[in-house]
C-alpha cells in the first residue's frame, strides 16, 4: 500500500472516531513519515470522492490534511 493510501485511510478513520484536530494532525504527520507528497496525494483522492461524503467524513478529513499541509515541517 502506498503511503498517500495510508495517509488517505488514516484521516477518514480519524474524521470517523471524532478526532480533535491536534490529535489528528500529530497522528497524521507520524503516519506520512514528512513525505508532504503524499498528503497532497491523500488530499485530491478525498476531494475527488468529497461528492460521496453522506456523514461529513470526506470533508473532515480534508480538514485534517489541509491542518497537516500547514502545519508540517517540510524539507
């Protein structure tokens, strides 16, 4: 499995538990091992199935990634 596909699970499985925020992000940012690639990657895969969102999971979990894309320290 790629790591955007574990990035991408990770984030719908938080956004699904109820999460907070900074928990996610730190969960999140340990998860993509700083390849910020592969968030992105997670992030346009959840936006393209954001139509298919009928709990709000999808759209939490862009909230996570996009969290994580401003947050991280990128090399």
């Amino acid at each position: 499995m790629a790591t955007s596909d574990d990035v991408r699970q990770t984030a719908l499985d938080l956004a699904e538990r109820g999460e907070d925020s900074a928990t996610a992000v730190r969960e999140l940012l340990a998860c993509c091992g700083d390849h910020r690639v592969s968030v992105v990657v997670a992030r346009q895969t959840l936006s393209d199935a954001s139509g298919e969102d009928p709990h709000g999971a999808v759209s939490r979990a862009i909230e996570f990634l996009d969290a994580v894309l401003e947050r991280g320290s990128w090399a």
